[in-house]
C-alpha cells in the first residue's frame, strides 16, 4: 500500500511539471509572438545609440559650424547689397545703368561681336585668336550651364530670369556666369593683345564691375560671383593648354561656312 501511495505522488509531481513547463514554452511563445507583431506594426526596433553618437549629434563640427557661418553671412551681406534688385531698391535709379553693365558680360553680345569679327578678318593670326576665343566661350557656357543645373542655387532675391538669361541658360545663382565670362575674357586678352597700361587696368576694372554689378542687381551671391572669377579662370587656363593651331582653325572655318573640301 505505502509503495502505491508512493508512485501515485512521484506520477503527481511528474504531471505537476510537465504541466508546468508547457505553460512556460505557452507564455514565451506569446511573448515571442507580442514582439513580432509590435516590430510588424512599428518597423524594426531602433538600436540604442551610444553617447559618443548623441554628443557628435548635439556638438557639430568646428568645420561645420565654420561653413554655417560663412554661409550666413554670405547670404546676409549679398541680401544687404542688392540695392538695384527691383523697382522700389534704394538705388532703382541706377537699376538701368547696372544693367546694362551687367549685359556687357553677357555670352550673346560677346558670341556675336567674335563671329562679326571673323567674317571681316583676313589675317591667320586673327583668325586664329578668334576661333580660339570663340570655343573658350562655348567652354564657358556650357560648363557655367551644367554646374547651375547640378547646384540649382537660387538668387539672394530669388528674381526670376529673363529672356536673355534663358538664352544663355544661366538661370540660376551658383556660379556666377558673367563673372566667369568676364574673367576668362579679360585674361585672354591681356595675354594674346598688346595693350597700354591705362587699358589693362580698365579691363581688369571692367572684369570686377560687371560681377559686382550681377550682386547689387540682387541675381547672385558674393560667393557666386567669387567661384565664377575663379571659374573663369579656369577656362583660360584649359583653353591655353589646348590652343587651337592655325591650320585647324581654318578647318573649322571652312566647316562653319560650308566651304570645306574633306580629302578622299
């Protein structure tokens, strides 16, 4: 009797854990089940971060907060010396004289003058300088044109384009166009040009007015007007080390007036 008495209490305590293991397995089955439906529900559970990433966040850079800065102040000053920007500016008088300074920097005046030039210049060595000034202003164009795409930087004052601007395709801010057309000119012909003293310092003077001409109309930044001198220079530099000889100057002649005789 006692060793039945024993085997019906070791059967009970068996039953008693078993019982209690399923219930166990049941509840981190559910809690398993809990946590896949709230990382359904809520996206994937964020990673704790560590200090280190919070105090990067929370302390900038000092090169970052110099650009900020540098940013700022940029845009406030270019902002503050858009005084021909519109109509009620406080120099709106003068609006019509700046533009039209503005307009020498312009590619189309300089596109069409260069090509008068050639259909009226007899000599090689002209031609030459022409041809090679006229494919440094497609460079320039074209480059100025591509980089204002990719930026897509907008004006201090943000005043739409005109029509010859469209022409042109300078329709935006960064970098300035007629900065790095006025540079690249200027320096071209100071170096292919025999010219007195009073009128390289004219040139130079005229290069500066015209991007500065492009800030008080309120259509760039001082920092835009700084990368496209820079730019313009650039384009000097490249088309000095590609410089077109005169025979194949006269081959793209013959090309553009349809007059060329290809060898067979």
């Amino acid at each position: 009797m006692l060793q039945h008495d024993m085997t019906e209490d070791a059967a009970a305590s068996l039953t008693e854990d078993a019982a209690a293991s399923l219930t166990e397995d049941a509840a981190t089955t559910c809690q398993g089940a809990r946590e896949v439906q709230d990382g359904a529900e809520g996206g994937v559970k964020e990673v704790p971060r560590l200090p280190e990433q919070d105090c990067m966040q929370l302390n900038p850079s000092l090169c970052g907060i110099a650009l900020s800065s540098l940013l700022a102040i940029d845009i406030s000053l270019s902002k503050r010396l858009g005084v021909c920007a519109g109509p009620r500016a406080p120099w709106a008088t003068l609006r019509s004289m700046v533009t039209l300074l503005a307009l020498t920097g312009h590619a189309l005046p300089w596109l069409c003058g260069i090509l008068i030039c050639l259909s009226r210049s007899n000599t090689l060595a002209g031609q030459e300088v022409l041809v090679n000034l006229l494919m440094a202003l497609v460079l320039d164009v074209m480059t100025v044109a591509g980089m204002q795409k990719l930026v897509r930087r907008r004006g201090p004052w943000d005043c739409p384009p005109g029509f010859l601007d469209y022409i042109a395709m300078d329709t935006y801010s960064f970098p300035a166009a007629h900065a790095s057309r006025a540079a690249m000119v200027s320096k071209f012909l100071l170096n292919h040009l025999v010219l007195a003293v009073p009128l390289r310092i004219l040139l130079y003077l005229w290069a500066f007015l015209v991007g500065v001409s492009r800030v008080l109309l309120g259509k760039h930044h001082l920092s835009d007007v700084g990368c496209g001198f820079a730019l313009g220079f650039l384009h000097f530099s490249l088309v000095e080390m590609v410089w077109l000889d005169s025979v194949t100057c006269q081959t793209l002649i013959s090309i553009g007036t349809l007059r060329w005789t290809p060898l067979i």
